[in-house]
C-alpha cells in the first residue's frame, strides 16, 4: 500500500554491533546497514560510543574498531572503497556484511520493514537503534 501517495517499498536491515571481547558476549549498537532490493540500494551508518567501548573494554583499540565500522559503510558504498566486493550488486553487499562472523564488529539478525525512502531509513534507525 501507499501512503499519501508514495510508494512504499520492502527494506531490510541489521544492527552493528561492537563486541570488544568476544568470549565474554557483551556488545553494543553501533551502526545500522539497510538494504532495499526494489531501489538497490544499500547503506550503511555507523556512530561508535567511545564510553561505552572503554567500559566493556579499558584496552579497546578504538581506532581499529573505528577502521572496521568505516570499512562496513565503505563496502555499502561500493565502487574502490568496498575492496573485493566493488563488482558485487548491492544485494551481494548486504549478504556478505551481514553474514555471522567472529569479530570485534558482528552484524545482528535481520529485520524488515516497509519505506518510501531508504536512506531516510538510515537515518532513523541510527537515531532509535544507535545513538
């Protein structure tokens, strides 16, 4: 259905979050990648609270955990700065950033929703899920 109007598409999404030592399980949001097929379009905001990952991890190395969230928006961006995945559809991208994996920086289970625009999806989520 439309509201007032416009179109409203399917978009998914997957919260990022930090988790500073991976054997204790404790983690927390820090960006957000959206993903909307009818448009393709992919996206991804990230805002790293620098209190947050001291108090889980006093000896957090902040700037690598920053360098891992820059290469998440960097793959959604494509082209030279999404590295292997440049050639890759923005469908591809959202698959990959949001396959499990064992880092400092894991993307959470995948959720959707209904938008007229997506990027304004970003935008909201990072401001109710992030900051």
């Amino acid at each position: 259905m439309s509201r007032g109007g416009e179109e409203r598409d399917v978009f998914e999404y997957a919260l990022l979050r930090v988790v500073p030592r991976v054997e204790r399980g404790e983690c927390f949001n820090a960006g957000v990648v959206v993903y909307c097929r009818a448009r393709s379009f992919v996206s991804a905001r990230t805002h790293l609270d620098e209190a947050k990952l001291r108090a889980l991890d006093p000896q957090a190395d902040i700037t690598g955990v920053r360098a891992a969230l820059h290469a998440v928006e960097g793959v959604c961006r494509g082209g030279e700065y999404a590295g292997q995945a440049a050639r890759d559809d923005a469908g591809r991208r959202f698959r990959w950033l949001i396959a499990p994996r064992s880092t400092v920086v894991q993307p959470g289970p995948v959720h959707t929703g209904l938008t007229t625009d997506p990027e304004a999806e970003v935008e909201r989520l990072l401001d109710v899920l992030v900051r």
